[in-house]
C-alpha cells in the first residue's frame, strides 16, 4: 500500500516535471520582443518587417517636435523596458541622446548605416544643429569630387578641389572621400556636417532602411528569421510601387516654384527631380524689421516665388503671415505624419500627403 502511494506520487511530480517544462518552453516561445521606436515613419518601416511576429511600441505618439521636447517619465518606463531601440539618431531626436547613453546596447541608430545617401542640410535652420556650415536662402551647400557631373536639368558641371558657385549662387565643395549623386550631394555620417536628418522622405533611403532593419531584427531574434525576411520582401514591392506611383505624379512639378522656413523636404526633391526651392529663414528668423520685409519681399519677386511650405508647428512664424500679405500661396506639410496611424500603412501614407502638398503648392 506505501509503496503504491509511493508510486502515485512520483507519477505526479512526474508529470508536473513534464507539464511545467512544456509550459515554460511555450511561453519561451509565445514571448514577443520589446522593440521600441521613435518616430512614426520609422515605427511604420519596423512594422513592415515585425508584421505577425510583434507590434512595436512607438515612443513619441503626439504631434510634438521630433527634435526639441520634454523626455517624460514614462519615457523613460519605455525605454528601461525595452529589449531593442530603433530611433533616426541625435540629428534627429536629440532630446534622448542623454537618456539612451545608458542604453547604447540596445540602440539601432538608423543615420549611421553606411548605405544610406545622407545630405546636408542647407541652411541655418531653427534646430540649431550647429555653426559649422550655414548658407544663406538662395544658396545649397554641397560636396562634390573630382569628376565631371550633370545635374537633374542637364547642366554639366566640372569641379576641381577649390570652392564655386554656380550661376544660381549654390556653392560646391570638393573632396576625395564622398561620391555624388545627380544632384551633385555627398554621403557622410558625422555629425560635425549637419546632417539632414529626414532621411526616410527618399524611398531609395527608405529600402535600405528595411533592409537593415531585417538584418538587426533576424540577428536579435534568429527564431523568427524566416518571417522578417519573407516580410522585407514584401516591404520592399511596396515601396516599389510608392515610387513608381510618386514619379509619375511628379512629372508636372519639374518647374515648381516654392520657398520653405524649414529645410525638411530636401530628400524628397532630390529624388523626385524637383527644383530647390528658396530657404528663407536663415537670415529672417532674427525679427522682420522694415528692412528684412524689402528684402524677403524682393527675394520672393526675384526668383517668381508662388508658394510658401510650412510645417504645422511652423505656422505661427511672422514670417508665414507677411508670405501671406504677400498674395502667397501657402501649403502646409507633415515629415513625420503625425496626423496618420501608426503602423504598416503610415509610410505609404506619408509620402502621398508630401507628394499631395506639392501637387497644391503648384496650383
């Protein structure tokens, strides 16, 4: 009789062995990745590759500046909790440099991959993103080497190691180290060069974004490999067909003339082939005196300025309501697309209301 209870007893713990280890290894395997990610755009291009594996968690949810804001909190509750971190970098998101220093382990800084195709910004704009290189708002700051290159309108330029400007006043850098594309712009990834971080507005930046996002993800959760390059794949014919879409509706913008305060649409001209426009802030962000008004309003008649970009957060800026008196037409954007859902659609999304708000601009 002892030895059957005996029996019986070892069959229970037996099988609670073999329960709570299949437990565990179910839950091992029913445990989703904690990925956060910073700005919608990004989130949206993390969501094309986690779809039916995880929903990453986005970090800056309300229509406040990505550049400039108050890390809160709960914040901060994210971030500690987080397995992977996904953000743009400092150029962008500056405000948490501070809060991911302790977190470095478990940053994919996007800015720093080395295929991407980054551009300078090209003038002193409200972010303060340094002193080294300003230009005024009739002039691009760009780097070339030295090879001859045409630019998108089928101007040949030649360029040696000095500094020119052409016959619209854009100065040209030279060097050995970068290589440039048809607009004549470098790759680089320092900070010291002010970057333009708005990166993802060139879906050709955007596939190498996804690629890297699938490489980072299938090396952090191997289990899954299969699921994130069968969704890269996807992602990839998606953003394909955004660009075929968007060159076409391009076509008819090839003699677009505008002005922005802020430098956040250069990714998206230099890949539709649209023509630079005037960027006025940099000399009249200090105050419009008499003196500023002539000259802004000269400016505009100069170079048959008929629209005026401005971001949201922008509109309150004198200077949008003297463009206005000005007869102006006035188009509003969004680069990061706050006012769209986050998630696989976001990005799509995005670059449709951009393409949108240049199709108005040039009515």
């Amino acid at each position: 009789m002892l030895l059957s209870v005996k029996n019986k007893i070892l069959q229970i713990l037996s099988l609670s062995i073999v329960f709570f280890t299949v437990m565990n290894i179910q839950t091992k395997a029913d445990t989703k990745p904690e990925v956060l990610v910073t700005i919608k755009p990004l989130h949206s291009l993390v969501s094309m590759i986690s779809d039916g594996v995880f929903e990453p968690k986005l970090l800056l949810q309300d229509p406040i500046s990505a550049h400039h804001f108050e890390v809160l909190p709960s914040m901060m509750t994210d971030i500690t909790k987080a397995e992977k971190i996904i953000w743009m970098g400092p150029n962008q998101e500056g405000s948490l440099k501070k809060a991911f220093e302790n977190n470095q382990n478990k940053l994919l800084t996007i800015l720093d991959i080395k295929e991407l195709t980054l551009l300078e910004l090209r003038a002193e704009d409200h972010h303060d993103h340094g002193d080294e290189h300003h230009t005024d708002h009739h002039r691009e700051e760009k780097h070339h080497n030295d090879e001859h290159h045409a630019d998108h309108h089928g101007e040949e330029k030649h360029h040696n190691d000095e500094h020119h400007a052409d016959h619209h006043g854009k100065e040209k850098h030279h060097d050995d180290e970068h290589h440039a594309d048809h607009h004549g712009e470098k790759k680089h990834h320092s900070e010291k060069l002010e970057i333009d971080p708005h990166a993802w507005l060139s879906t050709q930046n955007v596939k190498v974004i996804l690629e890297n996002i699938a490489k980072d993800l299938t090396n952090f959760d191997p289990e899954h490999a299969s699921q994130y390059q069968a969704n890269l794949q996807s992602a990839l014919a998606t953003i394909d067909d955004l660009k075929q879409e968007l060159d076409a509706r391009s076509e008819k913008l090839s003699d677009l003339k505008f002005a922005v305060i802020h430098d956040a649409t250069h990714y998206f001209e230099d890949e539709f082939a649209i023509e630079a426009p005037m960027i006025i802030e940099a000399h009249y962000n200090i105050g419009l005196s008499a003196k500023k008004m002539a000259e802004l309003q000269n400016a505009i008649n100069k170079e048959n300025i008929n629209c005026l970009f401005i971001e949201a957060e922008l509109r309150n800026n004198p200077i949008v309501g003297f463009v206005k008196r000005q007869g102006l037409n006035t188009v509003e954007f969004d680069p990061i697309g706050f006012e769209f859902e986050a998630g696989e659609a976001h990005y799509p999304a995005l670059m449709r209301s951009l393409m949108q708000a240049f199709e108005n601009c040039n009515n």
